[in-house]
C-alpha cells in the first residue's frame, strides 16, 4: 500500500510490503520485510511504529526500514495472530506518512512435553507396583487425538517399566530403602504418531 501526503509542492511517502508470514519462534533477528519511503528532496527518512506492534514483538531500523522479529513469538499465547502494524516515515521537513504491514504468525508442531516429576513408592513392595503416571501436554492439539509412545531413558530406567501409552509407570525390582533412598529414571521420552 501507498499513500502519499503532498506539502509546498513536495511529497514524502512510504511504500509497504506484501502481507507476510512467519513461523512462530522464528530467531530474533531474523528480518521480515523492508518497507521503502521516498523523498524527493533526498532529505533523510526515519520510519518507525505507530500501532500494531502488540508486545513489542517486531523492531524497524528507523534508517532503513528493515523489520525484524524482536522477541520470541508463540502462536498459542497470541490473542490474535495477525499483526496489522502502522508504519510510520517522516522527513527532515516533519512531512509524514504511513502504510500498514501485515505480518502473519503460523502455527509450528512443538510436540507434547512432559513435566518432570518426583513419585515415591513403598519399600518392599512387590516387582510390578504402580510408582505413577507420567503426564504430558501438547500445546498445538490441545491434547485431542494425540497418540504417545512414552519410554525411559537413562538413569535408573532399568528398575522400572513405562507403559508406552498410558505412561504409567511401574516397578522392575523390589527396593529396600536401607539400601538406597532414591532412583532416577534419566528422561522419559514422549513421541507423537
């Protein structure tokens, strides 16, 4: 888009950029788009916000116009995952204008995380004993139709067995706490299918 303010029989404009897309958590740095002004005095042009810009998420090179992502973006905190964002040029002479850049966020498969968790189990007991149930989330689905293949790694994984789809958790061996007070399953991991 382009508008053009005309005063004392010269004109200053700003010329923005095509609607874009970005993933969410793309780097901060990383540019989205350039939008250009132009002066036909060849005085000096300073661009900037005048709206849009909700938290802070993009930065302008007030010199040259280059947008970039400014802090980490996720799309599942946004309320609204379009930003319409007003650019701002204005000259030496105070002339200004302004163009809207739409910036898109797009949704990217985080895959489901599982908290770290501290269970106890009763020495004595017998091999087979239910510790727990690992719980995860997945932020993209929501949860709905997700299928995990839970496994341990590491650590003491050994000594107990994980239910690759339930993630219950289970003992492998009958613990004697005289003989040790605390085990430690390294990670377990959740796969998406």
């Amino acid at each position: 888009s382009s508008i053009q303010l005309i005063g004392f029989g010269r004109s200053t404009t700003i010329t923005g950029i095509p609607d874009q897309v970005i993933d969410e958590h793309t780097p901060v740095g990383t540019p989205v788009g350039t939008v250009t002004g132009t002066d036909p005095e060849d005085g000096d042009l300073t661009f900037s916000f005048a709206g849009g810009n909700n938290g802070q998420a993009f930065a302008i090179d007030p010199t040259t116009g280059v947008i970039t992502v400014a802090r980490d973006i996720d799309f599942e905190a946004l309320t609204d995952t379009v930003f319409k964002i007003k650019v701002l040029v204005v000259d030496n002479g105070g002339l200004r204008d302004e163009a809207f850049v739409n910036i898109a966020i797009r949704d990217i498969n985080e895959g489901a995380e599982i908290d770290d968790a501290t269970m106890t189990v009763a020495e004595n007991q017998p091999k087979g004993s239910t510790v727990g149930t690992l719980e995860l989330f997945d932020q993209d689905t929501k949860n709905e139709n997700l299928q995990n293949k839970f496994q341990a790694i590491g650590g003491d994984k050994d000594l107990f067995t994980i239910d690759a789809t339930t993630g219950e958790i289970k003992t492998n061996a009958v613990f004697d706490y005289e003989a040790k007070t605390s085990y430690k399953i390294g990670r377990a991991s959740c796969r998406e299918r």
